[in-house]
C-alpha cells in the first residue's frame, strides 16, 4: 500500500492552517497515497495559553477535525489526523493533544490522546512544560483497519520503549509517530530512536512530522521543528525522508515484511521475569 506523509509547517492560527493541509492531503490522495498521515498539532501551534483557548475548539465543534473527516470521505482514503489541540471540560482548563484514525467514509474508528508530556530544558533558552498546558493521555490505542492493525502514539510517546513493545506484542504491525519534534533534539534523536522502535517492534514506524519556524501571531516568540518526516521498515531501513519543508513524501508498505522480520528476530515472544536492582 501506497502511504504519504504530510509535512506541514503551521502557525497559531487553525483557520489559516487548514486549507494548507487540505491541499496537502489532495495532493497525496493524487499522488496514489491510500493513507495518507499529518504531523502532531495539525491545527496549530502557540505558547500561548490564553491564545489556545481563544482559538481551540472541543472536539465535537471542532471545524479542523470536521473538515479533514469530510475531506478523507471525498478522497476516499484512511486518514491518520496526527493530532489536533482541542478544548476539553478539565476544572484545570488544560487541553487535550489528540490523534484521530480516520476511515474513507470520514468516520472517527479511533482517537488517541499523547500519554507523555514534553516537559524538558532543552537548552539554556528553550524551556518547554506541555503538562501545564495539556492532560496526559492514560490509554494505549490500537487501532484494526483492512490493512493492518495501527498503533497510535505522538511525538514524545517516541522515547518511553516499552510503549511501543506494548502495541506490538498485542498485535500492531504499523506504528505511528505525528510529531512536532524540536530542532534541537531532532537532529541528535530522531532518526535513530525512529529506526530502534521498529526494529524493536517489527513494524512499520510512519512518522509524518512539522518543519521549519513557526510564528505566533499571539506575540510569542514563536519555535522551530525538525522536519524530517520519515517511514521505516520493520528490519529498520529508511523507505522515506522528507528533508526540511513542507510537502508529501510516499513511501510503500507490504505488510508481508513485518511477518519476515519477526521470523528473523522474534524478541517479542523472548520477555524475560527480571530480578533487581
């Protein structure tokens, strides 16, 4: 099957976001991709919270979300929205940081919200606390579809292992991994942690990603993503990279190769009971 990673460059402002991934996702569908993938926070990004809460919506409003399920419908292709910033009802006011499988017919089969929050000090000027913005998710998610079961996580998810070990030994053959991962953390990690999940997991890794800087219309200062959108293959080949900017990079996935590495290598059936420290 013909897959296609949308990489986008998005500011703080959905309204002016979407038409640019709806050209993307048409572009895609033309190109012969049959499921076609977006990055984390699809619908924007800010620091600022009064902002997000200016011009987020709660998922059943939400005009991004209902646009891209008419849009797949249209095309009539599966659809992964990486994940999209919504309001939630929390006392708190945080947000919900959601992804979203979507079938040819525009239905909702799953959504999954990031578990991990991206709270680090990246640098001396780069501070980043997602938990005081955003909830937690608690609930793995794997997804079934015609042409494969679809393990959904985001972004940071990237660095806890044993999630994805998890996925993977109840039954996901495709892992996907929507990220808005920093420059800086990019260019050291990114590729290489990529590339360990899967040969880990014996699955496909599809990780559509943001690129580039982001402005802030809100008066922040705005941030600066990686890019770098990639598909790896269960052995841990690169099939795609799609460099900095925005566009669509394909790549094809036979199912065929998961079965094949984990005949090789079947370390998912190899758990060990661990004593210690």
């Amino acid at each position: 099957m013909r897959i296609g990673l949308v990489q986008l460059c998005v500011s703080d402002d959905p309204a002016a976001n979407l038409p640019k991934t709806i050209d993307l996702l048409r572009e895609a569908a033309a190109g012969g991709a049959l499921f076609i993938l977006t990055p984390e926070c699809t619908n924007g990004l800010s620091s600022s919270r009064d902002h997000q809460a200016a011009v987020f919506h709660h998922e059943a409003g939400d005009p991004t979300l209902q646009a891209l399920r008419d849009e797949s419908a249209r095309l009539g292709v599966w659809l992964l929205i990486g994940s999209l910033a919504l309001l939630t009802g929390d006392a708190d006011g945080r947000f919900a940081n959601r992804s979203f499988l979507i079938d040819p017919k525009g239905q909702i089969v799953a959504r999954y919200d990031k578990i991990h929050m991206f709270d680090v000090d990246v640098s001396e000027t780069e501070r980043y606390r997602e938990s005081q913005g955003y909830r937690p998710g608690d609930q793995a998610v794997l997804a079934k579809t015609p042409f494969g079961a679809v393990g959904m996580t985001v972004c940071y998810d990237l660095r806890f292992a044993g999630l994805y070990r998890r996925l993977a030994q109840a039954g996901a053959q495709i892992l996907t991994v929507p990220a808005a991962f920093n420059h800086i953390t990019g260019a050291a990690h990114w590729e290489v942690l990529l590339r360990a999940r899967a040969i880990e997991t014996g699955c496909f890794v599809l990780a559509p990603a943001q690129s580039g800087f982001h402005p802030e219309t809100a008066g922040g200062k705005g941030r600066r993503t990686y890019g770098h959108s990639l598909a790896i293959a269960p052995w841990g080949e690169v099939l795609a990279d799609a460099g900095e900017g925005v566009g669509v990079t394909y790549a094809e996935i036979d199912l065929d190769r998961v079965a094949q590495a984990r005949a090789r290598v079947p370390s998912l059936a190899h758990d060990r009971v661990i004593k210690g420290p």
